[in-house]
C-alpha cells in the first residue's frame, strides 16, 4: 500500500488575512509508523484532518496506489481509522455498547461487529472493563477506548493524533506499545510533540514547522544529522545565567559540582564542554527552540 501526499497546501482565510498552515508538502507513506513530530502551530493536526478526508486541502492531491481519494470516496474512507486529538464520547454507554454503535455507523452487520469489538477490547486491554462506563474511565483508558472504535473497521490507514497527551508515563508505553504492534500491515500515522511516543517505535519521523516539511528521516539518520551539536557541560552557579542566556540548554541538572548542563549548539558553547550522543529531545529542542502558537 502506498499513500502520496502530492503538494498539498492548506490557507485558512481569517478576518483580514490568510494563514497557510501547509505549505506545498510532498510526501510518500507504506506500511508502518511514521512520526509526525512538531510544536504546536506547526500544521500536525490539519495534516492528519486532510489524510483523514474530513478536511480538503486548498490545492494539491492525495493519492492511494496511485488513485486519487477524492475519486475513491467511500471506498478511501473504509480504510481510515480516526482518532482524533479530542474526541466525544458517550459517558452513559458501557465500553461494549459504545463500541457496537459506532460499529453500526461503520456498516458492520451485528454478527461482524460483535466478532469485531470482542477484538479489539481484547487488543487494547478492556475486556474486564466491557461493561464499566466509559464515563468513569481514566484518561488512558479512553484512549484506549477511542483506538478500539478506530480499528473496528479494521483500518489499512490509522491516524491518531497526540494521542498520549495527558496520559501517565506508564499509559503512553502502552499505549506506543499497542501501535506498534498492530502496524505490521498498516500505515500508522502519529502526531506529537512528546519525543518519547516515536523513538522506538517509528520507521521514519517527519519534521514540521510552520506548516512547511523540514525533514523526513530514519530516527537514526535524523540524529547523526545533530551528532556533532550536543554538549555536556558542568558549571557553577555564576556561569548558570550567562550561558542560559545564549545557548539552547535541553537540560539542567544539580549536582556536587553546581550544574550540569546539556547544550544544543552548532559550535563548543564552553571550553570545557564535551560532545555526547544526541536523543530525540535534542532533536526537537534543535528545530523547535522558540515558541510557536497554537493550532
């Protein structure tokens, strides 16, 4: 399977201005997770809207082995599983009941949908729950729930966006876990900005900013881009402030010493600083060091 972002750009038109949340992407998916990785602003969420076929974008083409999805229609949208960043749900419904509505919406006959939510509780961890309130869930939990309703149509496209925010560290492992696991013969397309969701478990990472692509890679091959721009560095109290005030700085930790200190630069911040491996969080820190606005 193969999906082609093919120029595609989206411009918001506002009271007197236009904003254009992507500019002129191209991009190319096949099975498995990719990573789409951006600060707030950076055109993750109407990427993700616009592959989901809930939002048109203002030029360019999507593609479906080489079909465009607008001429597929239906038949493109019986292949997307949804899970949107805020999604509603029905508080009163149990998990099971929740679960076969949305499976009627979807065209599932009773005897395939019953086949199908006993499935996909099953995958994500809800069985014992079936009956509970989805009301009285955790956070995780609908999640959880939410990714069941997306994969009962059993998907060959799932979109989820930033789907672990919010959730306790022990729920978003899970949670990548789950995504992992069931993206043998799927595309996985995931939107964050917590570094840690995508770190090991997709095949690429796409970087946005400001709506334009800046880099689609291997998470290897990202980071041995920024191998030689990471330093570690301890200081005292007094060199604190003065070199927070003309470095990127990914961490600040106390120690006996005074503070050791993890520097983002393209040159030796200190004559005392020495390189050290570059992660992920310094790799965010690197492209998205400013704030951005929300969106």
């Amino acid at each position: 399977m193969n999906l082609t972002i093919d120029g595609v750009s989206k411009v918001f038109k506002e009271r007197h201005s236009e904003k254009k949340a992507l500019d002129k992407l191209n991009l190319e998916f096949s099975t498995g997770v990719y990573g789409i990785l951006g600060a707030n602003g950076s055109g993750k969420t109407t990427l993700m809207r616009i592959i989901a076929s809930v939002m048109k974008p203002t030029e360019g083409t999507i593609y479906l082995n080489g079909r465009d999805i607008a001429s597929l229609n239906h038949e493109y949208r019986a292949l997307i599983g949804y899970l949107p960043q805020h999604v509603g749900l029905y508080k009163n419904f149990s998990a099971e009941k929740l679960l076969h509505y949305i499976a009627a919406l979807k065209g599932l006959s009773k005897v395939d949908a019953k086949e199908k939510v006993d499935e996909t509780l099953e995958l994500v961890g809800l069985s014992r729950e079936r009956k509970q309130k989805v009301g009285k869930f955790s956070g995780g939990m609908k999640r959880r729930i939410g990714i069941a309703q997306a994969l009962l149509n059993d998907p060959k496209i799932l979109i989820v966006d930033e789907p672990t925010a919010g959730l306790d560290p022990k729920e978003r492992i899970r949670f990548r876990n789950l995504l992992s696991k069931i993206s043998a013969n799927r595309i996985v397309l995931l939107s964050t900005h917590i570094v840690s969701d995508i770190e090991f478990i997709a095949k690429e990472v796409l970087i946005l900013k400001e709506g334009k692509l800046i880099k689609k890679e291997s998470p290897n091959h990202l980071l041995s881009g920024i191998s030689q721009k990471v330093w570690s560095l301890t200081v005292e109290e007094e060199e604190l402030e003065k070199l927070q005030a003309g470095n990127r700085i990914g961490n600040i930790s106390r120690i006996q010493e005074g503070f050791q200190l993890r520097i983002i630069s393209e040159d030796k911040p200190h004559p005392d600083a020495v390189r050290v491996e570059p992660n992920l969080e310094d790799l965010y820190l690197y492209y998205f060091d400013e704030e951005e606005g929300t969106g």
